[in-house]
C-alpha cells in the first residue's frame, strides 16, 4: 500500500525517513500500565505488541512528523501513513481494516456498509448497503450518491495521486474525465441514499478488499472544490479539522456528529490532535525518547529513522515502547529494461547475482531490525512462507555475475543509479558491490520533493533506482500488476513499474489470473507468476522490512497495523493520564 509506498511508498519520504525496521523481542511490561486487553504479548520491539495499556479518553495527543501530507483529499490518497491518517481519523470507507495487532490487522470489517457487499452476476457486480446514523460533521446524513461522487472525482485528471482502481475496475470507465464537467459514471448506480451498486468490466472476487482505499469514502458534490479539497475534507470520520498551516501544523477536533454506535472500529480517544510538521526525523525520535513535556503524548509520523534503533534497543525502559510491525513491503533495485544494457534479460538476470543483499541489510540497521528479500511477494502474501525460487547466496556471487556478463557480451558497464537523498548510504552499499562485478555505478542523489517526478519521468528515467511496494490489502493482483504490467507505464508521473517492463507473456498471465473467481486460486497463480518473474528479473529484491515505531511514556494502545503496511493504528491510539495532554 503504499502505494503504496501504496501504498505505494511516498518518495517524499524517504529523504530523512528510511523505510520500516524490525527489532528484537522483548517481553517487559510497560512500568505504570498492562498490556492492553486481549494482548496475548507484552509491549516491546516485536510484532503484535500493543504499548501502554488501554488508552483514557480526553487530552491531546501529538504526532511528530517531518513535512507535510501528500495529499488528504480522499481521491487523493495513496501514501501508506497518509492513507492511514485519512481514514482512521477524517473519512470513513465502504469497509476497512480490523484494529489489532498482528496479523489479524489485515481482516477486512464494514465500516460505512453493514457488511463486506454482496456479488452477483459471477463477481461482476457488487452492492453495498450503508448503516444508518452515519452523518458529516454539520450533522447533514451521508448518502450514497456522495460516496459515488468521490469514486467519480478519482477519474479527474486534475485530481491526480491517488489509487486507480475504480479506473481499472469499474465499467466504462476508460474514456471518463470525472464530474467536473457535469458528467456521470453509469457504472454506478445509487438507487437509493443507502444503497450503492457497482458494475464492473470483469470479476473482481476482493471487491470488499478495494473499497477500504479512500477513494470510497463519501464527498458531498455541493463540497467540491478540485485541488483545494486537499486542504479541508468534510469530515465522516470521528474528527476534523480545526486549521491546517500546509506544512507547519494541523490541528483536528472532536467531529460532534460521529456516532461510535455506527463504527465498531475507531475509539476516538484523544480530544485533539495536533501534527506538528516540518521536524527532522532523527529530532523527532531524539523527543520522543526523551518525552519531555508534551513530547511525552507523542508519536512519529510516519516511523523512526533506523539509525534510532540502535539508541533504543539497550535502554530497556525506551524499548518497551517500541513496536516493530511487519509492513508487507518489498523494496527493491528497479532496473530500467526500457534502456540498454538491462533491456537485455541475460545483464538482468547477471544484477540478480551481482547485488549484495546482505550489505543492504547492513546499511539498514543489521540482520535484528531487517530481512534480506528473496522474491518480490512478501511473505505476508505468500502465506508467511518465505520463497526463495532462484537460490542465490545472501551475498550475491560477484564472480559468476562477471561471467554472467561475459557471455552476455557485456562488460565494463556504467550505469547511473538514482536515490532520494535519505538512501545516498544504501546506493554506496549497491555501488560497491556492482563494482565487484565490473559494473561501474554513478550514484545521483535528489531531493525528496523532486524524486517522484524524477524517476516518473519515463523518458529521462536512470538506469537504475531504489524503492519500494505495498500492498494496499492482502492480494498478489495489488502488489505484480502495480510493478511489472506494462500497460501501467506512464510518460509523465509514472508509479510502480519503474523498471519499464512490458512483456506479453506476463501481461496475459495477469489478466488469466485477475479473472479467476476463486481468491485461493489466485493466490497460488499469482505466487508462480512471482516466480516467473524473479528469472525475468526487471529489478532486484533487496529487503523485507519493519516498521520501528516509538511512543511517548503517557501514549497507551499503541500497535501496528498490518493493513497499514506496520504503520501505528490511529483508531484506537491515545493517552495513559489525559490531564497530562492538554
């Protein structure tokens, strides 16, 4: 998801932020407060750990972060912790992600439906029914013509961002603009204020999965306004915004028509939340840490730097407010197969052998807080089995790339690999270990602000980029397609498929497999195309990661999501003493 960094992952982020970490387990109880309820572990670094116990309504909780939101508005968003903030606290969606930890985060619930849709006509149509009682901030009911509205504004070309898959999905849907010329989607239908129908152009068996994106959550027509929507949405959700000084603060209060019997979901604890924006990560986790004064209420947004790990694990008291989530992201060495010499799969398959995977675990933090990759599906949709088709040493084998090369007709390769700014260590660790393989490499490093267009340009793309690929829920068909179907590939802005492969053979797969109506035979399918894949080799996996997450000493129901990619669930996040978050 991330879209992704996808959701997924945000290039913005990634110039002080690295991406997620994992920890050592550590089983000591928070001092001053238990585990929550129905936690079956302890607070401390490890996956499915809650910190600080049951969280007492009121007070304000603070959330550290250093820049500003990609996007909010709700066609928009498509960064995992902005997708994550979007919907938990502001908007609400047809369904969404249980609140627990562990891998239970993953199960999709109803939030604004009253169940997870009903398909008919094999896959091809689903309908959903709202609750009753659901209402916006001014108290004015939520209908479901509004929640067609915002599938319609994600097809603007104005509104650019966010997740496509009502474009991909929903019928007639590849010559629509969107409403803001008046025109309609009649794929569509609300025959009632509570009840939406969607006719799609083939069968899409995880429907209920797609409709936790932001694109369905509800936008009244009467409060359009294009890009500036970003700015203040019209709250469904338990909170809104108070103000919002782009890139400085954000300020959301209590949203006094949110009714907790319509949303078994969010709590809603903390009376305010305050974004304090623009702070240095390694200065927000050095706050947090220490948890002075109101930095005792905090947390970070998105994660800790994973130079902080190492500050963290030998203090005890610090550790055991630690969570370490598994994100369900891979991230990878995109090699552009658009370009020589990678448009040549023998050069390909030679980086496979060439990268050194283990100094990538080094340079991000060491084997306790990361795992090396070996295939581009995490385990987390591969039913938690790590798969390893190629067999290639951890190491790499920089000798028989070398002769990999040879034969190819290859040797004495430059190439220039570029990195956002915050991963100048990691494309050293890449740098040096093609080097090895008589590959010479021209590390270019770019701001954060400008990556996205960088390496989206596909025209001027470099040979070589780092990053990274979430899925936005449990599915092969929201991880593959994103990064190897050739038809995604854009000129300007592209996403995903940063290596520019297109190859027939597996576009054809995929659409074999995106028909199949049996979810657990797609799975499987799409676990072999990842083979197929891996000896195609349009990039190079690098790393599974972790999330570090680290709390304030008065932050209690702290955890990560896995349906947020590891991200703390802001649902059911708040304060221990709330008279001492004011």
């Amino acid at each position: 998801m991330t879209r992704r960094t996808h959701a997924a992952l945000a290039a913005a982020l990634a110039a002080t932020l690295t991406l997620g970490l994992g920890a050592c387990k550590n089983d000591k109880s928070d001092s001053g407060a238990d585990a929550a309820a129905g936690s079956t572990k302890g607070p401390g670094a490890e996956s499915g750990s809650i910190v600080g116990g049951t969280p007492v309504k009121g007070g304000t909780l603070t959330v550290l972060s250093n820049q500003d939101f990609a996007h909010l508005d709700p066609a928009r968003n498509w960064v995992v912790p902005h997708m994550d903030f979007g919907t938990r606290l502001i908007y609400r969606t047809l369904t969404t992600f249980k609140s627990e930890p562990g891998a239970a985060g993953s199960e999709i619930v109803p939030d604004l439906a009253t169940d997870l849709g009903k398909s008919s006509e094999g896959g091809k149509v689903w309908t959903f029914t709202l609750k009753d009682g659901l209402k916006y901030e001014d108290g004015t009911p939520i209908k479901s013509a509004d929640i067609k509205y915002n599938v319609e504004r994600s097809f603007s070309p104005d509104l650019t961002g966010g997740p496509d898959y009502a474009a991909q999905y929903l019928a007639g849907g590849e010559s629509y603009k969107g409403p803001l010329n008046g025109e309609h989607l009649a794929s569509i239908e609300t025959p009632d204020d509570k009840t939406i129908v969607f006719h799609l152009k083939r069968p899409v068996a995880e429907f209920s999965d797609t409709v936790t994106l932001p694109t369905f959550s509800p936008v009244p027509q009467a409060k359009e306004k294009g890009t500036q929507y970003d700015a203040r949405p019209f709250s469904s959700g338990p909170y809104k915004i108070e103000t919002y000084d782009r890139g400085k603060q954000l300020v959301l209060v209590r949203n006094d028509s949110w009714d907790q019997a319509t949303d078994t979901v969010r709590k809603a604890y903390p009376d305010r939340i305050v974004v304090t924006q623009g702070i240095k990560g390694g200065q927000a986790d050095d706050r947090i840490i220490a948890s002075d004064g109101a930095d005792a209420n905090a947390i970070n947004m998105p994660w800790m730097q994973h130079e902080t790990v190492a500050k963290v694990l030998p203090k005890a008291d610090v550790k055991s407010r630690m969570v370490a989530e598994q994100t369900g992201c891979t991230d990878m060495l995109y090699l552009n197969t658009a370009k020589a010499p990678f448009d040549d799969p023998k050069v390909r398959e030679a980086m496979m052998w060439a990268v050194d995977r283990e100094a990538q675990v080094t340079a991000f933090g060491g084997p306790a807080v990361t795992d090396a990759a070996t295939s581009y599906l995490p385990p987390s949709l591969t039913g938690g089995v790590k798969s390893d088709p190629l067999k290639i040493p951890v190491a790499g084998d920089p000798e028989k790339a070398k002769a990999m090369l040879k034969d190819a007709g290859k040797t004495d390769l430059k190439v220039s690999l570029t990195v956002s700014l915050g991963d100048k260590t990691r494309a050293e660790a890449i740098q040096q270990s093609l080097a090895k393989a008589g590959v010479q490499v021209t590390v270019n490093t770019t701001d954060p602000s400008a990556f996205a267009d960088t390496i989206g340009d596909t025209k001027n793309a470099p040979e070589l980029t780092l990053n990274g690929w979430c899925p936005d829920y449990p599915s092969g068909a929201t991880f593959l397609p994103f990064l190897f179907d050739g038809r995604t590939i854009k000129e300007k802005g592209n996403q995903g498929n940063y290596s520019q492969f297109k190859d027939q053979a597996t576009m054809d797969r995929m659409d074999q497999i995106a028909a199949m109506t049996d979810v657990d035979e797609a799975g499987k399918a799409w676990q072999q195309l990842d083979q197929d894949l891996m000896k195609k080799a349009p990039a190079v996996p690098l790393l599974w990661e972790r999330r570090p997450l680290l709390v304030g000493t008065n932050v209690a129901g702290a955890f990560g999501n896995a349906g947020f990619a590891g991200m703390i669930d802001l649902a059911t996040v708040g304060l221990k003493d709330p008279a001492k978050g004011k």
